[in-house]
C-alpha cells in the first residue's frame, strides 16, 4: 500500500466562521470515508508506536488506522472500542496536539497524523452505520457505585459493567454527562453524542439516579453499609469556580465561565424557548485562556455580542486552550487581548458592569509550573469598554464528598488524595479519578482515570 | 418525579406543598433548601424546606407565586409531580446550645423560620418570635409559630392585624422589655434583615440571616449566589444559606437579586398566558 507523504493533514471541513459565529450547530463537520482513508494513508505505522503512549486511555492508533486506511471502518471502530469507552467525544475534545498527535513521527518535520479526526470519523461512521444492541454482560453477582456521571464516571461504569457488575451512577444535576453536558458547548460536541454514549451504558445494565447530591441526600458510609455497594468510585469533578478577588467582581454582568456555560448548556438558555434567562451583553471579556474560556467566548458571540474578548495575562503561545480552539476563535472574531491582566471592574448607575481596568503585562523567568511568569508593566493601565465580564480561571473541587466522608484524605487544594496510578484512596473500597483528584484537567486524562480505578476496583472485589 | 401529596394555598400569593421525597424527608434539617423544577423544560430553582415528615417519606415546601416558574409549581395538582426535587442542599442552621432566641420572619420568609423555631422549642430553648406581613390576607402560620414560641409578636405594615410597625419595633421593644438573647435569626426580604441586623447590632445581639439568591445548580458549581460575607466571596449554596448578619454585604446582595429584572417580568407574562389559555 502507498504512503501518502503529503505533508499536511487532510483539512476538516468546517462551517464557515461567520456563519458559525452566529449558530449552535456543530463547527466541525468530519472527515468523509475518502479523506479519511487518505489521511490514515499518511500514517507510517511505526513499529514502536509512539503516538499510543501519548494516550491516556493507550489505543492502539497505527492499528486503529491500518484499519481505516483499508477501508474497514468497524475493525477500526473495535480497536478503539477496546481501550476507550467515548471515542466520539475524545476525537472531538482531546487536545490531540499535546498527546498522540504530539508524539507521531510525521509530525517531526511535517503535520503530525489527524489521528483525532480519524477517531471521530471511526466514531461516528460506527454510530450512523453499525446499529447492534449492545451485549448485556452476565452478571457476577457484585455490586458497585459510581459518584459523578462525567467522564471519568461514564467511563469506570462502562468498564465495570462489561466486566458484570451491577453498576449504579449517582449524578447531582437532573441530567448525566457532567461537564459533556453543562459545560462544553453544543457546537464543539453535540449533546445527541453524548446522550447516545450514556444511553448505550444504560442498555449494558447500567443505573442512572439523577438529581443525587451524594454527600448530601446520602454519604458514601450509607452507599456502602445500607446500599451494599462493595467499592465506590468518586467522579465527582472539580465545579467550584475561582474568582480573582478584584474589587467589582460581584457587580451585575459578572459571571464565572461555569455559570454562564452551564446556562446556555444544560439549561439551554440560547434557545429562545428556554426558561432560564442569560444576559451576553454587546461587549464581552472573557478573562481567562483556557478550553472553557474559549467555549464561554465563542458561546456569548453566538449568544449576539458584537465584541468579544479574551483578556489573558500571559502570551498567545502559553494559551492553554487547544490550538483547534483558538484557530476557530480567532476565525469567528474573537479579539485576543494577551498580555493583560484585569484588576478592576466598574459599574454604571444601574450596578452594571461598564468597563474594566487592565494592566498591560511582561514575561520574566519561569514558575513553577514551568511557563513564564508574567509581571505587570507599572503605569499601562487602561480601560476596556465592556458591559459583560466571564470569569474564566480555572476550578477547584467541590467540597461536599471531602466533608461528608470521614477519613477520606485531601489535599490542601482540596483533592482526594491517590495512592499509585489507580485511584486507591485513603478509604477501602474508595476509588477516586478525573478533576475531583487532579484539580481541572481535561476530558480524556478523567477517563484515563476512570479506567485504571474500574480495574482496580475488580481487583479489590475480587481479592476480598 | 415527586409527587405531591398535599397542596394547601395559605394566602392569595403563598402555596404550601408537601411532596413525597423519602430519602430527602430522612435528612432534611432546618435552614437547607432543595433546588426543584416543575416541568422538564422548567428553571431550577431554590426553595428552603419550611418542614418535613421523617416516617411519611415526606418534605413540604411553601413558595410565593412571584414568577415564571412558581407560576409553573403553583399549576400543579395533588397527585400530579414535580420534575426534579434535590436535596438537602446547604448547610444546616445551627441551633445547638442555644438557651434563648429571637427569630425573626418576614412574609413568605416565615415559612422558613417557623422550622427553626420548631427545632428550638422542642431542643428546650425559650423562643420569641416576631412575625411580619404586609397585612392581615398575608398572614400565614399563625397557629404553628404560637405552638413553638413562648411570646409571638404579629406586626403588619398596614395594622389590618397585631401591631402596626415593622419587625423591627417589636425586636426593639422586646429587648427593651429586658429580653436577653443568645442569637437573633432572622429570615425575610434582604431589606427588612439588613434592618434587622442593624437593629441587633444597636443591642449589641448577634444575628444569623438566611440568604436566597439566585442560583443554577445549587451545589457550588455555578457561583451564581456568591455574596461578600466579612469581605471575603462565599457561595450560599455550599458555604450558607445562614450566614453571621453583621459581615454580610446587603447592598451588593439586593443589585445581585435584580439582575434578571426584565427577564422575569417576561418570564411571568408568557407563564400567565400560557397558564390562562390551559384554564380555558
């Protein structure tokens, strides 16, 4: 079979930007069967296979795609499905640049492999052409508990009901799906998507409780004692959103990036029929340069602001979003105010927000998380004309497992503290995975996470 | 779905609701909330339990019809259910040790109170409580706030029943009376506990307030209800709703609570209509 050594990636075809800027449909349109067997084509299936040890989760890319690039799409599909429980998620929000599309051999001189759009065309082609009811595993006669049906939780259920545990996922919103849900938007991941993955667990035998704030209407003592769950893994994710503490971070037109995603999300409030109001605003500052910044920016564009920025305080190459993200925000019109840093919010006569004071920054040395340090220019403040601020500056993890469950050690951060790789806590028989134990990561590390405690949870309950 | 068992208007605008939630009715503790919605397309909204049956499985719910969505709870029929119904969330309010207290409501907000007082009375605490309405059509629970406290005081703005004056003139003349107390807790609009606690603050009294502002998930997730207590952000779904009343930024709280003002006013229109052509 010929290589294709074309040095670029088959391009994905997209909604054009100042169309998209102005709806909710999905950005990314997908690869069709011949760009993908082209673009798997450009794969070299290198005998050491760095690209999988680039995966949280560890598929077999150059097998995945040696299936692609023949033409069979469902062999290709099985390969994925052995390791990853959400490939159509991950093929969509995976920061491919830093994991295995960092480490292709391609991408040395030239592009890297599109492995992320592969796996989402594999995902989908599966979704839309393969349509067999799913194997109930036998049951072993065990019975475990999940807190948390985001991905970490979505993907410890699956694992563990294939294995035949009788799996019961407690979620504390009135949806599953976690973040999949409330917080990534409907355009970079359509919530049919995310439904049909949930759907599928709930066909293999898998229990959904909605609106179950463990912690509160039950503690995972009373999982464990009166419910007779043998192991419970927390998913529990990191919501608490951080504020910066500028005076006039509490005027109307504030919002954590949280609140106003988890509006237009979950409650769909950039539907017209939606009950549950949103005020974008003409002029809106997103401050922040993560993912979710970008989805809150791109969000309130398409909510009708005329102006949107991001205000973020270090460079355009430390953003950490993805680059996919950003080249799509940049496209729609988002204007990137780098290098600056807020530290006032002011109001008009209503209580409003009206603008916000920035101070111009510099890079010095590097901190401790390794990036450079940015240092505020004295004497560069000016004025941003807004009328809406989203504060977008990361999470911590929610507080309402770790104060419930006596002996269940956190750190000072306030995550759950780990022993190894596979989520043992300071508990027996409690597992812990995803944001509730990193802090705010990404979708794909969560269920990385999710995999590794299910099959430590197997041994636990088989060891017992 | 949750249904409900019984369904009581205690006044024109005040609806009183007891709904089947056992696991909720077994942990539900005075000054928590469960945030509910109606229908599936409803708002989620927060509403403090104002009671609960332990053996019955059951949590009641008293709620002004001020809006879109009480409209939406107010249409529903005994035997029909709520939707979504989470809960116990927020901290309980802390009751522990107390030997005398004034508790202070103030129109639906007594709904809230009158639990508090309830748990009080049967810990052997001397309750004092201060009841406050517009007039005397809006007076609710009269009967069950005279079961739990040692003296109530029943004032309205318009003299229509009790005492004409605000709560705040009963609080005065209370301690006036020569009436110690260990803590005041107060419940009703921000308005009338921002002049409670400076009532409180005037005796040199130490005051909690119950606060309810606007909220999505209820959980500490959205940071919607964030308030400045003592200078410092909490959230009052995860850190309250019962906060110290003399660190709390009342002014900010009230600019907060209008800021979906025009929505609403929309949102109760539209609620209206629609509930009057199902009428028809």
């Amino acid at each position: 079979m010929a290589f294709n050594m074309d040095p670029k990636k088959c391009p994905m075809p997209t909604q054009d930007p100042m169309v998209r800027n102005k709806n909710f449909e999905e950005v990314a349109l997908g690869y069709t069967a011949e760009m993908a067997v082209n673009e798997a084509k450009r794969c070299i299936g290198c005998k050491n296979k760095p690209c999988q040890s680039g995966c949280p989760v560890g598929i077999d890319i150059p097998e995945f795609i040696a299936h692609v690039a023949e033409g069979d799409f469902e062999a290709a599909y099985q390969v994925i499905n052995r390791s990853s429980s959400l490939p159509a998620v991950c093929g969509r929000v995976c920061p491919q640049e830093s994991q295995c599309e960092g480490k292709c051999t391609r991408g040395i001189k030239n592009e890297p492999v599109g492995i992320g759009r592969l796996e989402r065309f594999v995902a989908d082609w599966h979704r839309e052409n393969v349509h067999t009811a799913p194997v109930v595993p036998a049951s072993n006669g065990h019975k475990v508990a999940i807190i948390g049906a985001g991905p970490a939780g979505l993907t410890a259920a699956g694992d563990l009901a294939k294995m035949g545990y009788k799996v019961t996922v407690y979620e504390a919103l009135h949806v599953a799906g976690g973040v999949l849900m409330y917080g990534i938007p409907e355009f970079r991941l359509p919530k049919a998507i995310v439904q049909q993955e949930i759907d599928g667990l709930k066909k293999m035998g898998v229990d959904f409780e909605c609106n179950m704030v463990i912690g509160k209407v039950l503690t995972i003592d009373e999982l464990m004692e009166e419910y007779g769950y043998e192991a419970v893994f927390v998913g529990s994710g990191a919501g608490l959103p951080r504020f910066m503490g500028i005076p006039g971070e509490s005027l109307k037109g504030v919002y954590s990036a949280n609140e106003f995603l988890t509006r237009s999300n979950l409650m769909k409030a950039y539907l017209p029929t939606s009950k549950t109001p949103i005020r974008t605003g003409n002029k809106v500052a997103v401050v922040g340069g993560g993912n979710v910044a970008m989805d809150a920016a791109r969000s309130a564009l398409r909510l009708g602001a005329d102006t949107v920025y991001i205000v973020y305080r270090r460079g355009m190459a430390e953003l950490p979003a993805r680059k996919e993200e950003v080249e799509h925000a940049e496209e729609e019109g988002i204007i990137f105010k780098t290098l600056c840093n807020p530290v006032e919010i002011h109001s008009n006569e209503e209580g409003f927000v009206k603008s916000i004071t920035c101070v111009e920054m510099e890079l010095g040395e590097p901190d401790a998380s390794g990036r450079r340090r940015p240092i505020e220019k004295k004497g560069s403040e000016f004025e941003l004309e807004v009328d809406t601020v989203i504060m977008s500056l990361g999470t911590s993890p929610n507080p309402l497992i770790r104060s419930t469950t006596p002996g269940l050690e956190t750190n000072k951060h306030g995550c759950i503290v780990t022993e190894g790789d596979e989520g043992k806590t300071s508990r027996e028989g409690v597992y812990a995975g995803g944001d509730a134990v990193t802090g705010a990561a990404t979708v794909i590390k969560a269920m990385g996470a999710g995999k590794a405690a299910a099959k430590a949870m197997d041994e636990y309950i088989r060891s017992k | 779905m949750f249904k409900i068992t019984e369904k009581v208007a205690l006044n024109p605008t005040v609806t009183k609701m007891v709904i089947e939630a056992p696991l909720i009715a077994k942990k539900a503790k005075p000054g928590q909330f469960i945030i509910v919605r109606p229908f599936e397309d409803s708002e989620r909204i927060p509403l403090t339990v104002a009671g609960y049956d332990r053996e019955a499985g059951t949590v009641d719910i008293i709620f002004q019809i001020v809006g879109g969505t009480t409209m939406e709870l107010n249409s529903l029929k005994v035997g029909e259910c709520v939707h979504d119904f989470v809960g116990p969330l927020g901290r309980a309010t802390e009751t522990e040790g107390l030997k005398k207290v004034c508790v202070v409501g103030g129109g639906v907000g007594c709904a809230i109170a009158l639990p508090i007082a309830r748990e009080l009375h049967e810990q052997g605490c001397v309750v004092h409580s201060v009841v406050g309405f517009r007039s005397k059509d809006l007076l609710i629970l009269e009967d069950e706030f005279k079961a739990c406290s040692d003296e109530l005081r029943i004032m309205t703005d318009d003299g229509s029943y009790g005492t004409k004056g605000v709560v705040t003139a009963a609080l005065d003349e209370l301690v006036e009376a020569g009436n110690q107390y260990d803590l005041v807790i107060t419940i009703g609009p921000l308005i009338m506990m921002k002049f409670v606690v400076k009532t409180c603050q005037k005796h040199g009294l130490k005051s909690i307030v119950s606060m309810n502002p606007i909220m999505i998930d209820g959980t500490g997730m959205c940071g919607g209800c964030r308030l400045t207590v003592g200078g410092e952000t909490k959230f009052a779904c995860v850190d309250g709703p019962d906060f110290d009343g003399d660190l709390v930024d009342f002014d900010e709280a009230m600019a907060r609570g209008t800021m979906y003002r025009p929505f609403e006013a929309h949102a109760r229109e539209a609620a209206c209509n629609l509930l009057n052509q199902e009428v028809k």
